[in-house]
C-alpha cells in the first residue's frame, strides 16, 4: 500500500467530501451477533425520519453528499432513494446485506454486490459507480473485492480505513485520496488526522459522537490547513435519532458504540456544515490506468 501515489489537493476554501451511509439501526455491525437479516423485516422500521431530517438539513445549508445506501433498504423503500436523487445527491452502494466482506467467499460478494447495484441504478435511473464497504472491510485479507468491484464497473471506492482496529482498517495505507493499481479505482480513505505521531481517527461516526466537538473540529482543521487535504467525513441516519429502540442483549462494549452521545449528533453535524464545506465525492470515469 505505500507504493501508491497520493494525490495532493490544495487550494483555498476547501471543498471536503461528504458522505452518508444509509441504513438502519438494527442493521449495524456492533448487533449483527444478535439481529440476523431474517429478522429485518419485523424489527420497528426508523430510516424514514432520519433520512428526512439529513435531507431538509442539506437543503436548508445548500449541500450536497453521495449517500451510500443498503440495497435492501433501497428495495424495501424506493422512496428514500427517490428523495435522495430528487435532493441532488449522489448515490452509492453499500452493499445489499450489510455483511462484512471479509466474512464472505468472493462469490457471495459478487453475488450482494451486482443485486444493490442493480436495485440502486433501477431506482435512480443512473449509473452508480461508487461503493462503500460495511464496515469498511475492504482489509488486507478481503483485497479481492477490488477486482470484483472493477469488474462491476466500480470506478470509486471509499472502503479503506488507515488506522488499526479491531473490526477494520489496513493501518500502512495513505491517508489521502489515491489511485489503486490495476483497478482504475480511485480510492478515498476515511480520514485521519496526525496527533503526537499517530493516525487519529477523526472523519465521523461514533468518533463524532465520542469526541468533543472542538477537538474533531481542530482536528478536521489541521488536515485542511497544516496538511492541505480535503477530509472525508461520514454519517448514519440511526446516529440522529436518539429515541430508537435499544438492544439490553447486546455486548456492552457494542452498546457504548452504538449509542454514545446519540442526542447530540444532529446538532453537532449541523455545525460542522457551518465550519466546513462540502460536495460529493467526485465522479471517477476509471478510464485511467
């Protein structure tokens, strides 16, 4: 991984890159020991006033993101993937099930993968040619998928977390938007700033509701302004509704994940788009080599 070539972006006013992934609380990976997908269909169905509240809050600050949506929660509810496009956003697929990749044969990935991007381009009426892996599994162990993303006509990535972690991460692999040989892929990993010597993870999620809002945005600035680099940051719909049901059986390390500070998201992303500002991912024709 540090052989490839990074791309350095400077400029004024930066432009950072925004980007929400659809799904539902029930579908997280910190629950999928105790919440199988044969379950989904009777669990309380919450995506729908999440996503609203994303969506008005965009509209009311003039932003734009790629939403990396569920396949099946596309197919379920059409409607969301509608209001999405309808919005001006960008949409890309975040697999069909939510499983992590490193979890599944090549085949079975190939499998989710070719049905959510069927279903999401059905949907829109578009091509979607940028994936997120769950749980950002895209690892050392699960490099395959790349191959078969480039074969399903994939062109942008957003799958590599550059940092060690129990779940995730390839933590050698560039901090900044790069080119993944042989694909055509342009890789956008999720960001990190560089505090006393190591990658912190600061780029959204539960690292948004685990810190304190001052240090993510001091963070988020240093990366702008030290480094020259736009930031990649991402949010759930679930990470906004703090009234969800909640799951006594679970691990209560997952529960710490899962529900830490949930009340104060939505205030705290409202004024991140405040801080900094943001478009989609770009568009990647993967014609390059």
């Amino acid at each position: 991984m540090r052989a490839y070539a990074a791309y350095a972006m400077t400029g004024k006013n930066m432009q950072n890159y925004l980007t929400i992934d659809v799904e539902d609380y029930f579908q997280v990976a910190a629950f999928s020991d105790i919440v199988s997908s044969r379950d989904w269909d009777v669990m309380e169905q919450r995506v729908h006033s999440p996503m609203a509240t994303i969506l008005h809050i965009l509209k009311k600050q003039g932003v734009h993101a790629t939403f990396f949506v569920v396949g099946w929660i596309a197919e379920k509810y059409p409607e969301i993937v509608h209001a999405i496009a309808a919005n001006g956003h960008e949409i890309g697929c975040h697999s069909y099930w939510h499983r992590k990749i490193y979890d599944l044969t090549p085949e079975a990935f190939r499998e989710d993968t070719l049905r959510a991007k069927a279903v999401l381009e059905r949907l829109s009426n578009k091509k979607v040619t940028a994936y997120r892996a769950p749980s950002y599994s895209i690892t050392k162990k699960s490099l395959w998928a790349l191959d078969i993303l480039k074969e399903a006509g994939f062109t942008t990535d957003s799958s590599i977390f550059p940092i060690r972690h129990d779940l995730y991460g390839i933590p050698d692999a560039p901090r900044f938007r790069y080119k993944l040989p042989r694909h055509g892929i342009e890789e956008f990993p999720i960001s990190t700033a560089v505090i006393f010597g190591r990658r912190v993870p600061v780029s959204g999620g539960g690292y948004f509701r685990l810190f304190p809002y001052w240090f993510t945005k001091l963070a988020l600035k240093s990366i702008n302004q030290k480094e020259k680099q736009p930031f990649v940051f991402y949010l759930h719909p679930w990470e906004i509704d703090p009234e969800q049901p909640r799951f006594k059986n679970a691990r209560l390390f997952s529960k710490f994940r899962h529900y830490n500070n949930l009340d104060k998201t939505r205030i705290r992303f409202e004024r991140l788009l405040n801080d900094f500002q943001f478009i989609p991912l770009p568009k990647n024709s993967g014609a390059h080599s």
